[in-house]
C-alpha cells in the first residue's frame, strides 16, 4: 500500500509485487479484426503483465463481428446485431483502432505500412505483431468467372451481403457455386431474398468434407424440399454474361451440357489462408500456404505471431473454424505476455454442430484423425466398425463410428436430430463406452454421471464448443449470479459463437438444474422453466416443441417444481408457433389497428427504423396528381408501392428493406390493408422519435395489384414516379431546386408554406452512396461521419441507434425528431448533408419566411408539420367507410 501510495497511477500490479514500469508501453499491433482477432486483443487485456498500446488494424468498414451468424444479416441487416465490440469498448480499453489493410511489414525497422478504403494511409511501428488476417475466398480459375462482373460475388463478409441483396433486386435466379457450409448457407440466403436458388457442387453429394455420401443425399433431399435446387457431381464450363452482368452458367450434368440462366452467381468454393503479407516480407510459409508457426503460434520471425485460418501449424494444417482459432489466440497471448508460459497448441476438437437451410447436423471425432483419415465414410472393417440408424420419413440420420473391436468411439454424424451432440462429442474423447457396447450407445444409452441433472455430461464436458465451455465452468457462474442466458455468455462466452448450446443444446437444462440446485428464484412462472417468455418461445421454435410435456421435458430440470403451472405459460407459445392463430384473430378492424399501431411502436423502438418507414409512407403517398380524379390512377397513399413497377424507381432504392419489416404484419393483421399499414408505421415513427402525434385517420383501399402503380414517367419528373429528385439534373425540366420542389409538391396541392415543413422531416434520417449516389459516404464504420458511427447517440433519449453505421444525416441527432433541420444548417458542417433542395428553403423568398419561423419556433413547425403530414398520408386514398376510421 505504501508503494501505490508513492508511486499513485503509476504503480502496475504484477503478481504478488508492485512494480514501476520502465519506458514506454509495448506496442502489440494486431492485423485482421475477425473473431479470432478479436479474441487476441481480448486475451491482450485480460492477460497483459505489463502496459500494452494495442493497436487494431481493421480491413472491413465495420467493428469485429461474429461471421459464424452472417446469414442473419439478411433478415436483421443491421452490423450491429454482429457486432463483438464497438468504438466504445476500444475507448474504454485504450485500444487504437485504425480502419485500414496492412499492405507491407518491414521486419527489420518493426513496422506495418497501412492504406485505408478512401485512398490515405500510413506506417506504424510495432514491438510484437500479430497476423489474424485469416482466409480469402478460393476463386475457381473457370472461363468467365470474373468479380468485376455486375452478379458475380463471394459469400463472406458483410459487404458481400450487401452485394447478394442489391443484385437480388433485380434478378430473380441465382446459384452458388460449392455445396459445402458456406455454400449452404450462401443459399440459404438467396432463397430468403425470394430467389430461385441453385447448389452447384463438384462432388457427388452435399458437404463432402463433413458427412458421407447417406448423409449427403438425405441432405440434399431436404434442402430441396425447401425450394432449393441441387445440383451434385457438375463440372461448371463458363460463367455467362451480357450488358447487364451475369446471364447464366454453362455446366456439365449427367453426361450433358446445360446452361443454368441465372443473375446472380456466388462462389463460396472454399478459402485459401492470407499470407500475401508474410510471403513479401520473407516469413516462412507452410506446405500449403499459410504463416508457419510453431506450436507457440509465433512464425520464423520472434517478433511476429500469427492465429486462425493464416496460421500453418508446424507448417502443416490451417484450421478453418473459429474454435480452433479462439484456441490459438489463447495459446499466442499467453506467449506473446509472458516470456516462461509453457502455453502450446497441439491441436483442436475439429467437431461442428450447425443448423444449415433449416436442417441440424452434427459432426464429432475424438481427434482429427476421423475427418482427415475419413474414418467417418470408411467401409473398411480393419479400420472402424460403423453402426447406422436412419429414418428417411422424418429427416433423421444418426452414424456412430468405433474401433474395430467396439471399445471406442471415434465419432459420429448426426442429422435431423443432434439432442446427444454434445454427450456423444463427449464420449469420443475417452477411452472407453463406460461399460455400454456399440448398439446401446447408437440406441441412445448414454454411460456418463451426470450427477443427476438429466444432461448426460460430467462436470469437465464441454456444453459450448465453440469457446470451450464445460459444464462445471457454466454452473460455477450460474451460482455466482448468472441467471439467463445472457448472462452465462456475459460471463463465460459460452453460447456467444454458433449459439446451438442454446438453441438446441444442453444449457437450457443446465441453466434450470443449477438454478434448482442453488434454490435461486428468477421470478419466472412457472420455476420449472426458469426463462424468459421471449426465450422459451425462441427455445420452442428451434427445438420444435409442439406440446407443454415436450417442453418442460426437454427444457426444465429432472424434477419439476410446480410443472402444472407450465401449462397457462406455454400454450399461448405454442398456440402463437404452431397453431396458425394470428394476432388479429378475434378482433374486428379497429381493434386490429389498435393492436397493430403498439406493435409497430415496439418495432421501431428495437429496430431504430424510424426514417426508412417515413419514406416509404412519404414516396406511396408522393405519387399523387391532384388532376387526375380516378383511383388508382390519382395516386397517392393506396399501398402501390409494395408492387416491383413502383419499388424499382431510382428514388424509392432500399425501400423494399421497409416492406419486409411489414410484410409479418400484415400477415398478423389481415383487415388492416397496406395502404394503412404504411401510413402508420410512418406517423408511429414520427411520435416515437418525439415529434407530433399525427390526427391520422385509416380504413385506406389498397390498388389490387401491379397495374395500379402509375407510370414511369406520368408525373412529368422523368423515371421517379412524381418524386422529388435529389440534385440536377431535375426530371421536370426545372432549372433550379425551387421550381423542381414546386412542380413536385404543388402538383401534389401543397403550398409553399407546407413544402417548407415537410422538408422538416429531413431532421431524421441520412443518405448513402449507395441508395442515392448523392453523397461519398457508404455503408460501414469506416465510411461513416462523425454522427452516423455506430456509437453515436442520435434517438431522441439520447441512446445510440444507427444499426447501419455509415452515411451521411441532416443532422446531427437524425433519429430525434425536432427542429434541428431549420438551425444546424447555419454551422456550416461538411459532414452534414445539405442539397440544392434543402438550400432553397432558405435561399428563396417564397419559403425562406417560413423557414425562419420554424428555426426559431419549434411549437410551430411541430404543428404546421403534423397537419401537412396528415393531408400527405390521405392524398389520393379511397376511404371504407368514407369517413376513415379513428383509433385515437
């Protein structure tokens, strides 16, 4: 104590001594921020004896994310929900973040030459480096197989996401060249885009690195029965393309020559390591590419270190997984820290469970041996002795492989049903059967004490593979405090990879035990299913749990406290899965709306999606000619922009993002039309971002299909539909912005005072590169301005929301809505957008009054805005009853 007293903040503690530290801190940079990365620099914090300065070095515009969920990125399209860390955990750390690739590694002067996405770059000296720059896509050397082809693109970073969904926009087919996991689930996504979707896979059946050929073609069997197409044993001869990208796939099946038309083609043929770095600056490289590393994860060079699929292990194998990985980082920050560690790496459980195009499987061995020997599809009785139970009927395919002599399990596959993964995963580790013989095990005996909590685990087996999580680690936190699943992987990590110990595995019933166990009361109803309502229902969905006995059987403890109470709890669940009810069912029209109107408020409140359903609302209603008298050829809010005539408009790009959020609502409220649907969300975003509270009126018709959505060109503004253009040229013919908002708008019968305070709404929102190409700003945290990084607080309670980071806003809180619109213009920031049309407001003498008012009157604008919002929510729109309907 006296020592700290003496030295104050500049006393380190290390071990049982304070020491003062000498000279400056190590400097550890760290190339490539993926998982694996991620976990370096984690390890770098919790391990370090000494002060580090860390520096991340990040390729992508984004922070770290969790790969192993990207397909979820289709649905969510929000990095965020990705996202391992943010701009505030490398604050917090003192971490360096740079938004750059290292290009060049000087051994000698210790130092990383950078470049970054918008052309700048730099150098960086370094004490210790550390290549996680993982793996890049293998492109197959095929005639026509070109990436600078509109259609043609990998599946494996984010922004590839974003490439397969804007490609899908205009296109409707699409195949993926490789049937193994990425290949799967690069399908998987196609298809929820609404695709028609192809597998094209050289093998003879399906992920032919992971199960046989049975397993395989069950496979096969059920991802086609999703609507998915597989194509297994081609030979692909040509990409095929035109003016417009990619036309199709010239390939050889079954003896013939075929062309597959499609728009889009995604390679995801498998992945080569990136050593392009290591290779210029003469690191030693393994047999087959990679850094070569010895069993320290440090390569020729002591000063360099490399993790993860860049890393050669003895100049051997790469591993491709995240586990392994997590794995080697542990390893390499224990070296890398401390001089005496004895830390080495010899290896990794290779094991993987998945769920791929709805499907579970399974894949676990004792070592590595049962994939690299294929011990896993050998018929050689000398080798293995194979035990198969297969139900076709209903998906399911269980394949356990011993010794010759039946005494050790070596692995297994398991398909449709992978409940015993991580007890089998066990089992394949040990020695022996614990007294069972082959056919017992395949049937479903499981020879492990589990001390009684139904698991089929020992203390010391692993729940979470992903980061090598026993049980004994789980329940430990559990007694410590740990009561939902959120907070085991706060604690412990486990769950935070794949996430199937959750979904489909054994915490659920570990979780409920402990709990029991330790007598800890969660205030959940009943106490034998210990979760959340949100949890059970997510639990029930991926288990695919019909009835309340199912339930509380698989997911609550052996013995189950008050397990009759399970019944008023679960079955609105299972009613809400499996039934078919809707939310709607049972209530007339206006309870529907009501209904509906909360929904939305909770959607938009997770979802911070406030300026997107704005426009959406804005650019249905912006269709309308106040000289045309007949529906649906007037215009207006009728719910035409739903149909592709109408969301294909240059103006109205990235809308259909909108329309699927909507899309479940509409399923849930049958009486509520589109037209309704869309109004409301909007005036449901404007109140939740804290404007005005919209007097809005609903009961709007719908057109009945595509041939209600107007022309091109009907609104004398060229292909936008009626809509305002963002800069000139102006489809109207106007010379300057003023007129253009005047042809659009008083077309629409608004005056200039209304064109001022609709333009107001402009406080929320931003733009990107890539919608309207009116703005350098892209998607991505590097592309980002100062207010649309993903930290940034922008809601109107001062929470962050961006989702997306990227962009550039109007404002500086552009998810608050108020009059920021009518004052930040006047500081003159260059990283806030300000068009030729927002200038006009207060250039010309026409709107400039107005504009003044609301700078200086917030009352005012929220007042002129919501009646003006309400006239554009009901332009055009043909009433039933005529009156509208009233919910408020």
């Amino acid at each position: 104590i006296r020592i700290e007293e003496e030295l104050g903040d500049k006393a380190v503690f290390a071990g049982a001594n304070f020491r003062q530290p000498l000279g400056a801190p190590r400097r550890v940079v760290v190339a490539g921020w993926g998982p694996v990365g991620h976990a370096v620099v984690e390890g770098l914090l919790e391990g370090a004896k000494e002060p580090l300065a860390i520096t991340i070095l990040c390729e992508e515009p984004y922070f770290a994310y969790n790969r192993v969920k990207l397909t979820s990125f289709f649905a969510h399209r929000s990095p965020e929900k990705l996202a391992l860390a943010g701009e505030t955990w490398c604050q917090e750390n003192g971490i360096e973040l740079i938004f750059g690739a290292a290009t060049a590694i000087d051994t000698a002067g210790k130092k990383v030459t950078f470049s970054r996405r918008k052309g700048e770059g730099g150098s960086i000296e370094y004490d210790e480096l550390v290549l996680a720059t993982g793996s890049k896509p293998f492109v197959p050397p095929t005639p026509g197989l070109d990436l600078s082809i509109p259609g043609l693109c990998l599946y494996r970073t984010i922004d590839d996401c974003i490439s397969m969904i804007e490609r899908a926009k205009v296109c409707s087919k699409a195949a993926v060249i490789g049937g193994g996991l990425l290949g799967l689930e690069g399908a998987k996504a196609l298809y929820d885009l609404g695709m028609e979707a192809h597998i094209l896979e050289m093998a003879p059946h399906l992920m032919p690195v992971q199960v046989d050929a049975a397993a395989g073609a069950l496979l096969k069997s059920q991802v086609e029965a999703l609507g998915v197409k597989v194509h297994t044993g081609v030979k692909i001869l040509e990409i095929l393309s035109g003016e417009g990208g990619v036309t199709g796939v010239k390939l050889l099946e079954n003896g013939e020559e075929t062309v597959l038309e499609v728009g889009l083609v995604c390679v995801s043929a498998g992945v080569r390591p990136r050593d392009e770095l290591a290779q210029a600056c003469g690191l030693k490289l393994g047999g087959r590419g990679g850094v070569h590393v010895d069993e320290r994860q440090r390569s020729s060079d002591p000063h360099i270190w490399a993790v993860g699929e860049v890393a050669s292990i003895g100049g051997g194998m790469c591993y491709g997984l995240s586990a392994p990985g997590r794995h080697q980082a542990q390893v390499c920050v224990s070296n890398l820290v401390d001089k005496s560690s004895t830390a080495t790496y010899a290896g990794s459980d290779l094991s993987t469970k998945l769920k791929l195009m709805g499907v579970d499987l399974g894949s676990f061995g004792g070592s590595a041996d049962f994939w690299f020997k294929r011990q896993y599809c050998t018929d050689d009785a000398a080798v293995a002795k194979t035990l198969v139970s297969e139900d076709a009927a209903k998906g399911v395919y269980k394949k356990l492989v011993f010794t010759p002599d039946g005494k050790q399990l070596l692995g297994g596959i398991l398909l449709g049903d992978i409940k015993d993964f991580a007890k089998l995963s066990a089992i394949s580790k040990k020695p022996s059967l614990g007294g069972l013989t082959p056919e017992q095990l395949l049937a479903g005996d499981i020879p492990v004490d589990d001390g009684g909590d139904g698991t089929k685990l020992a203390e010391d087996d692993l729940v979470c593979n992903c980061h090598s999580v026993s049980k004994r680690v789980i329940k430990t936190a559990i007694k410590n405090g740990a009561i939902t699943f959120a907070d085991i992987k706060r604690c412990t990590k486990a769950g935070t990879g794949c996430g199937t110990c959750i979904s489909t595995g054994p915490m659920p019933r570990v979780l409920a035990s402990t709990l029991q166990e330790c007598g800890t009361k969660t205030g959940a109803c009943p106490p034998c299913l210990p979760f959340p309502i949100q949890d059970i229902e997510d639990l029930c969905k991926e288990r695919q749990l019909k009835t309340v006995d199912a339930v509380v059987s698989e997911l609550g403890p052996i013995n189950k406290p008050e397990a009759d109470k399970c019944t008023a709890v679960v079955t609105p669940i299972l009613d809400k899965l499996w039934s078919g009810k809707l939310k709607g069912d049972g209530l007339d029209h206006v309870g529907q709306l009501k209904a509906l109107r909360k929904d939305l408020f909770e959607f938009v409140e997770k979802q911070n999606c406030n300026p997107i359903f704005v426009r959406l609302a804005w650019h249905d209603s912006g269709t309308y000619d106040k000289a045309r008298t007949e529906f649906p050829d007037r215009g207006g809010a009728n719910g035409s922009i739903i149909y592709a005539p109408e969301i294909n408009h240059g103006a109205n790009n990235g809308l259909n993002k909108a329309v699927r959020f909507l899309e479940p609502y509409k399923a849930e409220y049958p009486l509520v039309s589109w037209a309704d649907l869309i109004q409301m969300a909007s005036a449901v975003s404007i109140e939740h971002a804290g404007g005005p509270k919209i007097a809005m009126k609903y009961g709007r018709q719908d057109v009945s299909g595509p041939e209600g959505c107007p022309d091109t060109a009907s609104r004398n503004t060229a292909a936008n539909a009626g809509l305002p253009d963002a800069a000139m040229p102006f489809g109207c013919g106007a010379q300057d912005a003023p007129t253009h908002l005047r042809n659009v708008f008083h077309r629409m019968g608004f005056n200039d005072q209304e064109i001022v305070a609709l333009s107001g709404a402009h406080t929320i929102g931003r733009a990107f590169k890539e919608r309207s190409g009116t703005v350098p700003e892209g998607y991505g945290e590097a592309n980002a301005c100062t207010f649309t990084r993903a930290a940034c607080p922008v809601r109107h309670d001062g929470k962050a929301g961006v989702g997306m980071p990227g962009g550039r806003s109007w404002t500086k809180k552009w998810l608050k809505f108020d009059n920021s619109y009518f004052q930040e213009y006047a500081e003159d920031n260059k990283e806030l957008l300000w068009l030729d049309t927002d200038k006009a407001l207060h250039t010309d003498d026409g709107f400039k009054p107005t504009f003044m008012t609301y700078k200086n009157d917030q009352e005012a604008f929220f007042k002129d805005y919501a009646a003006a919002h309400k006239k554009l929510s009901e332009l055009g729109s043909k009433f039933e009853p005529a009156e509208g309907i009233v919910i408020d």
